[in-house]
C-alpha cells in the first residue's frame, strides 16, 4: 500500500516530472492522494527549503508546478492514519522544511513519539503516523535542546539520525527520506518493499516500490533486503545494513522485463491488456519451474501435509489447488491467510505451506507465512512479482512470471499461479508431462476463444445487466472457487453486488434471495457433477432466476449460455476469464476505473 518513488540527478533537470510520471506506474498501490517534493536546482531564485506540492485524488492528467531541479522525492498514498486530505498526503516535512519523508507502512509507536516531540516544541500538520519520522530525523540532527552555535558535525550526520530513526520505528515499514542540504535521498526498509535502479549510461538513480515505476529509465536493480538502507547521492548509491550502520556491496541484477510490459500497448486499460495477455502467458507457464514443481511433489509424495494459503483472489487459488490435489488422491487444507495464526500452532517440519500472492508482500500472507515458519515447516511461495518478501521467506519458490501486472484487480497472475498449482497436483501423481500438454492445450483453446464475438457477446450481456444492483451464483466443486473468483471480478470492476455460493447450500436458505428476474450466474463444466448443477439451476428458475449459463454446453435450464471451450478441469480457466471480461465491461460501462477501483489497493501490505 502507498507507493514511493525517488529520482537522483535526473537527467531533464525536471526531477518533478519525472517523480510525477513514475508515481503514475504506481498508482495501483493506493490512489487517494499524491505528492512530491523537490530541492530546487540552482537557477531557482531564493530558495533554501525543499519545495512540496502535495493533492487529494488520483495523478490522472495533472501536471506539476514545481520548479526544475535534479532531485525529488514522491508518494502516492493509500490512507491508513488521517484522512484523505492534503495535508495527511506525502511527503511530509520537519519544522525548517529541510527533511521530507514518504512512507509506506504503519509506525505503530508513531503517538508516544508525537507527544514527546510536541513537547519539544515541533509543529505538526498532519494526522499521520508519518510526520513523527520527519520531525525524529530533524531531532536527531538538530537537537532542539542544542542551541545552533554549539551544535557539532556529529550533530549533522543524516544517515546516522535516519537510521536511528528508523530502528526506532515499531511496525513494518518503508521510508524515503530527502535532505535540503546535502542532496541526499535515504530509504531503509523493514517489511514494505523498495528497489533501487541504477541508469548506468545517464548516470541516474532511482528508488521505487516496485519496478515498473522507472522500468523507462533501467532495468538494473536491487531489491533492499528488510534491514537494508540505501544513500543515494550524486555520487551513486550504497548500501548500508540499517542496524548496525555497516557498509554492504551493492550487487545490481538485470531483469528481463520490457517496457511494455509496464504499458497499456494500445489497450484503453491495463486490466483489458492483462486478461487478453492471458493467451500467452498460461502456456509460459508449461515450460518454466519443472525442478521446483518435481522436488514439491516429491515432498508432497513423502507424506508433508499441504497447506495451501492466501487473500482474497489468491485464497479462491489455493481452493481451487485443493480441488486439484484431492483430483490426484492428495489430501490438503486451505485457509485464508489471514485466519491462519490459530492454526500455526498445528505446522511442523513435515507440513508443507504452499503461499499464493502475486505481489508477495500481502501482510496477512507474510505474517501467516513467518508463523508457520516458526513452527519447522517448509514454505514454497506462488509468486508473480519479483524481488517480494514473501520469495525471500521461501525454501522453494514458483515464480509464476505472468509479468507486471498493473490493473489492481488480479486476472493473469491469478491463473499463472492456478496452472501453477494444477501442475504440481499434476507430478504429484506422476503426470507432470501430461499436466503441460493439457495445458499448453488449454493455451491454444483460449486463443481461439478469446476473440471478437467473446467480447461482442459480453458486452452485449453487461448492457442488459449494467442497472442490476445483485447477482448471485452457483459452482459446485472445482467450479466452486471458480465462481467465487467470477463474482470477486465482478464487485471489484463493477461494484455490483454478486454473491457466489456453493449449489450444495441453495437450499439451506439462500433461495430466499431469488426473485423473478434475479440475475444468476451458474458455472458449469463436462463433468461428474453436471446434473447436480444443472439440478440447481433449474431450481433457481423455478423462483423465476434469469439463468445466465458460462459452461461448454447450453441446456434447458439456462435461459441463456456464455459457452466455454470444453476442457474436462481446466474449464475453469475459461469459466473464471468469463467473469474477469463481464466484469471490466460492467466496470466500464458504470462509470467505474478498472484499473483502480475504489478504496482498494494492489498491494495490501497492512494488517
Ligand atoms: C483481487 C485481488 C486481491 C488480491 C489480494 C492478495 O483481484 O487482487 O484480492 O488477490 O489482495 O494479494 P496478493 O496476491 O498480492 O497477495
């Protein structure tokens, strides 16, 4: 949540407009306010305090009045301490407007060190937990106690007070800190992500949240570790172990993404590019982390007990994996991350957690995941992003390698991580091989499929469905997570309400909720529970359901069918794509931004 980014010795003598830019590509990460600050360069008349412009609301179009300079920092915030307003945005500022920080986390000490800081006569304007930061920093530089003429240079050393700070903050944590005078920018980390890029040829540094912010400008990176600090001045960038203030080496890595991965090429939104991109990025997934997935399978095979866990999307991921697994003979669990900890107590070094997330820095996730750690077991993380912490807490790990993905609404790395699991299932049994040849099946089937009559017929569906304020629908087994996935797309694009349930519970009291005319949605596949469905369905129409089938067959009981290309299990894929299509069409045609829905963020690094 929050995104951070940073530019030294921008090379357009622009720092603002490059932080703008960049904090554009962030904007996935929280998208209530933003914010920038910058030292002014030098034609700048009369200036001897960092300059800030700060707004409510997302970057959209607008453009920066900052003046020019070289160095700048900047946020986009995702609110947790103080409301949405101006003055709760980042950066904030110390008393003299000489230290600006952006943060992402929770400091969750931030009161006592207000209050002893008040005391001390610093100025607050803000309610956030950020702005102690700033004002400890300047403390530490600049003891108010200290009257000027007695200070020493000690007294001036910022990565000292920084890093001081910094250990002193309970919770997790990033931050950015800019320095007026000596055109320094300094981020440690401690659970929230940060990056540092080197643009070797311009002589350029960066820091972001996540690469994808200055991807345009290089591709050689580090990934801080928790504990790491980097100082970035004119002269370069060093690496620094926070806590003991010890100098490390800074070993760069050359990632292979591409630019467009991180742009809409030609596609009005990041969450349309990233669903049709699925025609392509399933099949990668055939042909990477067969050792991994042989060595999971093997452990599976010796008896660890399969513990599947995740949020939100990615927990309909891991019920969807325990489908699979039981379809190989394999028995596992699953839970929701972040109802673990109860749990925890039960893992042992032959329990085997199998973590989903694509952006590997859910909090609920990592805090479930340290936790069964604690307990002896093996952790295999199911990861799309790169450089996450949940990759650095893992024994083994399956990057999925979907690519960036932008839209804060999951589509391809949720079924990156699906044909994932199904291949693990898959060598479970010995079938690995035969588990890629269905999938690269699958590939080519959605390739087909996924075409202009798709989308034409979809669209057509979400004009007669755009005024409905409920939908409801039914799955049974493996269609089951796929419908809470289908109905997740839904709410999210579209802020419809639509309630996924299980058939097997209509009758136990949810038909109460049919009326003549209900939208509901019935997921279905060629397999053994099709008439148990098909049962449901036609109960559902008997209340007088409007029965909207997304199945590779049509039938009686359905007033109307999405037909899926037949596929035995991996039906599912289509059945869910259905869902993530109607749901960006019904976003769009209600008024809604697919790419940021409201009071969410993509990466949910707060508990
Ligand atoms: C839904 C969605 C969220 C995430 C959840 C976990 O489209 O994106 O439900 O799946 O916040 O995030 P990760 O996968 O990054 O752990």
């Amino acid at each position: 949540m929050c995104g951070i980014f940073a530019v030294v010795n921008d090379k357009t003598n622009n720092a603002a407009q490059t932080v703008l830019t960049g904090l554009k590509k962030l904007e996935y990460r929280g998208y209530d306010s933003w914010g920038i600050a910058i030292k002014p360069g030098r034609s700048t008349e009369a200036v001897d305090r960092l300059q800030v412009e700060k707004h409510i609301g997302k970057i959209g179009e607008a453009k920066t009045n900052l003046p020019k300079g070289k160095i700048a920092i900047g946020h986009t915030r995702w609110a947790t301490h103080g409301g949405v307003t101006d003055e709760n945005a980042h950066p904030h500022l110390d008393c003299h407007q000489q230290i600006a920080v952006i943060h992402n986390g929770i400091v969750e000490n931030y009161l006592e060190f207000k209050e002893e800081l008040i005391k001390k006569t610093h100025k607050f304007s803000s309610e956030t937990d950020t702005e102690v930061i700033a004002h400890l920093i300047e403390e530490k530089m600049r003891p108010s106690v200290i009257p000027s003429e007695e200070r020493s240079d000690e007294s001036r050393n910022l990565e000292k007070a920084v890093f001081e700070t910094f250990n002193s903050l309970v919770g997790s944590n990033a931050i950015g800190v800019i320095d007026f005078e000596s055109e320094t920018i300094i981020a440690c980390r401690n659970g929230s992500p940060l990056v540092v890029g080197v643009d070797e040829k311009n002589h350029q540094f960066f820091l972001g949240s996540d690469v994808p912010a200055f991807l345009k400008h290089t591709n050689r990176v580090h990934f801080l570790d928790d504990g790491e600090a980097v100082v970035i001045t004119k002269q370069g960038v060093k690496l620094f172990n926070v806590k003991s203030g010890q100098e490390k080496k800074l070993i760069l890595q050359q990632l292979d993404w591409q630019l467009e991965d991180a742009e809409k090429g030609g596609f009005p939104h990041f969450l349309l590019k990233e669903i049709m991109e699925q025609k392509e990025t399933i099949a990668k997934i055939a042909s990477i982390n067969e050792k991994e997935i042989l060595e999971i399978a093997n452990l599976i095979r010796q008896g660890f007990r399969t513990v599947l866990i995740g949020c939100g999307t990615a927990s309909y991921c891991a019920l969807a994996g325990k489908y699979f697994f039981a379809n190989t003979g394999f028995e596992s669990q699953t839970y929701g991350a972040y109802e673990f900890l109860p749990f925890s107590q039960f893992a042992n070094n032959k329990t085997l957690i199998i973590a989903i997330s694509q952006s590997g820095e859910t909090a609920d996730t990592l805090i479930a995941v340290r936790a069964a750690k604690k307990q002896g077991a093996k952790i295999v993380a199911v990861v799309n992003s790169r450089g996450s912490t949940l990759e650095r807490l893992a024994d083994i790990v399956l990057s999925v390698g979907a690519g960036p993905e932008i839209a804060v609404v999951s589509t391809k790395a949720f079924t990156a991580q699906l044909v994932t699991l199904y291949l693990l299932a898959e060598a479970t049994s010995n079938k690995y091989e035969p588990g890629k040849k269905k999938i690269k099946e699958l590939s080519k089937a959605l390739h087909n499929w996924l075409n202009k009559q798709l989308t034409n017929r979809l669209i057509d569906l979400a004009k007669e469905l755009i005024d409905q304020e409920h939908i409801y629908l039914i799955g049974k087994h493996l269609n089951y997570p796929a419908t809470l996935e289908f109905a997740l797309k839904l709410k999210e694009s579209s802020y419809i309400h639509a309630e996924p349930f299980a058939a097997g519970e209509l009758k136990h009291g949810v038909i109460t909720l049919i009326q003549k005319g209900t939208p509901c949605f019935v997921l279905a596949s060629n397999d053994e529970v099709k008439g148990e469905i098909l049962s449901s369905a036609a109960e559902l129409k008997a209340r007088g359901g409007r029965i909207i089938g997304i199945a590779p067959f049509n039938s009686y009981e359905f007033n109307e069918v999405i037909q899926t290309p037949d596929l035995g299990e991996l039906t599912i894929f289509a059945n869910i794509i259905v869902g993530q299509l109607l749901g960006y069409y019904l976003g769009v045609g209600r008024g809604a931004d697919p790419d940021k829905p409201r009071n969410l963020a993509k990466s949910v690094t707060v508990k």
